[in-house]
C-alpha cells in the first residue's frame, strides 16, 4: 500500500492521471486509513489470496494458506468479476499491478484488454546477483511460481531494489530504486533514545513484552495492526503499543535509536532513507522475508535473526555504520526510471 502512494504521487508530479484503485483484502487484516485517506481516488475493494497464520498469529502455515485459498474459489471468481467492472468502467490505459495474484489471473483471462506492468522486491530473485537463503528449494520454487502467476499479462516486471544490479538477460525485468513517500525526505532525522518496532503479525507483540519484561529500561514504540486494538496502548513507562499509523510511524522512525521489524520492503527502505540501523526478524514459514533479510544485510541495512531478542540489535546498534546518502542518490532516481519502465515505448 505505501508503494502504490508513492506511486500515485510519482504519476501525478509527471502529470498524469490516477482514475481509480482496487485492494484485495481479506478476513486477517483490515485496510489501513492512512491509505484511504492518501491514494486520493476511488477505492474498490475485493477479496485476495491471504496466507494463513498458526493459533498465535505469528509464523505462517504454507500447506493450510494453500488449501483454505482454494476452498474460496469461487469467492475468487467474484473477485475477478469486481475487477473487470473496476476496467470497464475506469477505462485505464495502464494498471499497475503491486503483486496482487488476481491481477494475473485476470489478464489470463482478458488477455489484450489493457496495458498492464507489476512492481515488486519479489520479482528480483529472477536476477542472477539476488541472494536466497541456503536450502528451502521448495519454497523457492513456490515463490517463483507466485511470481509467474501475479506477473501474468504484464508487459513489464519492476523489481524494487535496495541497491543497483547488473541489467539482467530477461528484458521484462527492470530493476528501480524503492518506491518511497514523498513525506520522507521532509523529515528532521534525529538521535532519539527509543527502539521503534513493526510487527506484521500482531502476535509478535508478546514476544516484545517478553522481551522488554527482562529489560525494562529500554524504551520501544511497536507499531501493529492487532484487529480491535486501541490507537495506543501502554503496557508500562517504557513500551507503548500503537495502531499502525502512516505519518506518525514515519516521524518516530525519523527520531528512533534503530528499527525493529518483521523483514519486509518498505519499512526496511523507510530506515536505511533516514540512517537507521534495522534488526530483521522474518515471520516464520515466510520464505520472501527470508530472503529480504539477506538482501537487506547485503544491501547494509543492518542484521536479523530468527527471533526477537533484542539485546543482540542493542549491542550492534554501535558498531552500525550507515551509507544512507548512496542509498538516497540511489532513490532519487526513482522517477525517472521508473516512468520510463512503464512507457509504453519501453515495450
């Protein structure tokens, strides 16, 4: 959602026209209000694929996401005729697709009826120079199929990196700079005394109580989207839980001591904009956080592990050392090579 903000703003400085917008969702989460509140247009909803977590709504169930998605068939179906009222009635000359499986099933389908390109991190492990995690060949080839399926119809596949690659030999990937909010470069970056944490299972959250429970002197702001939560909820002096709030995450990213966070894209890419060591803990059985983490680490965001101890990013925090003005110089080229990807004359 945030990559299809800054998405939105990137088109319409180079302006053009964003005639509406469609977000798959699903019974585990809710669509957030800082989108709504920014995409500024038409918002249609649908349901989407979603993966399955255990009983503490941490780690993800693979064989269980697999069979439940296709128990819902048929509500899938729905969906694809929910999309094709979205085209036919906003007459788009170009979708862009952030990784959404429909999408691809519905080019499938109607193949030829509107231009299409797809974005996302994912689509860097069909580069040579992108590393996986060793072993786990299933679920590397299961990540290569999603992506084939979410690419479908698509003319072109934007792999957002952390860092620039070699062109690759497939001509349908491009590799671009992160897709970041323009609030970002707006920010006052400063040395706060707080660890700022992103779970994106909201499970996680006892795992940082545990955590903070052994070493309550140090300060953390976690940021989740636990379904009926209050906007804020101190547990003590020293930990505070908050819904996950666009802007002011941002704010306190910019004051924070380092970031804590469940290994996805965006947020890592918020860090390493403003300086801020990361410490990477991918949701378990969730084998793309697996390998953003070590694209991350390579890329020099910071290190990760398996689990949330947060002593071992306390005693790095330290040794860190940032390059985040080669990481900017390379977001800044963002626009013009991302616009120029999803030109038609680009093919």
């Amino acid at each position: 959602m945030t990559q299809a903000l800054a998405m939105r703003h990137l088109l319409v400085e180079a302006g053009h026209e964003v005639v509406g917008a469609a977000i798959g969702k699903s019974d585990r989460r809710e669509v957030p209000g800082f989108f709504l509140d920014k995409i500024g247009t038409q918002v249609t909803r649908f349901l989407s694929p979603n993966f399955v977590t255990d009983e503490q709504n941490k780690g993800i169930l693979v064989g269980a996401s697999i069979w439940k998605n296709l128990l819902k068939t048929e509500r899938y179906l729905k969906s694809l005729s929910i999309l094709k009222e979205v085209v036919e009635s906003a007459r788009p000359d170009l979708v862009i697709n952030f990784y959404e499986p429909l999408w691809g099933l519905y080019q499938k389908l109607n193949a030829g009826q509107v231009d299409s390109v797809c974005v996302g991190h994912q689509f860097l492990v069909g580069h040579p120079d992108f590393p996986f995690p060793e072993g786990h060949a299933r679920e590397k080839a299961m990540l290569q199929a999603l992506n084939s399926v979410a690419a479908a119809g698509s003319r072109k596949r934007l792999g957002l990196s952390f860092t620039p690659l070699p062109e690759p030999e497939d001509t349908r990937l491009v590799v671009v700079p992160p897709l970041l909010r323009p609030e970002l470069p707006d920010l006052t970056r400063t040395d706060g005394d707080y660890l700022l944490v992103y779970v994106m299972q909201a499970g996680y959250g006892q795992d940082i109580i545990n955590w903070h429970e052994r070493h309550p002197e140090v300060r953390i702001h976690c940021f989740w989207d636990r379904r009926g939560a209050a906007e804020v909820e101190r547990y003590n002096e020293n930990l505070t839980f908050h819904q996950l709030s666009g802007v002011k995450f941002l704010e306190m990213m910019a004051g924070c001591r380092g970031l804590v966070t469940t290994a996805g894209f965006e947020s890592v890419c918020e860090a390493m904009y403003l300086g801020k060591p990361v410490f990477m803990v991918p949701v378990a059985g969730h084998y793309e956080q697996a390998c953003n983490a070590l694209d991350a680490a390579r890329a020099g965001a910071g290190i990760w592990s398996t689990e949330f101890d947060l002593g071992v990013f306390v005693e790095y925090l330290p040794r860190h050392r940032s390059d985040y003005a080669n990481f900017r110089a390379w977001t800044d080229r963002a626009a013009e090579m991302i616009l120029t990807a999803i030109s038609p004359r680009s093919g």
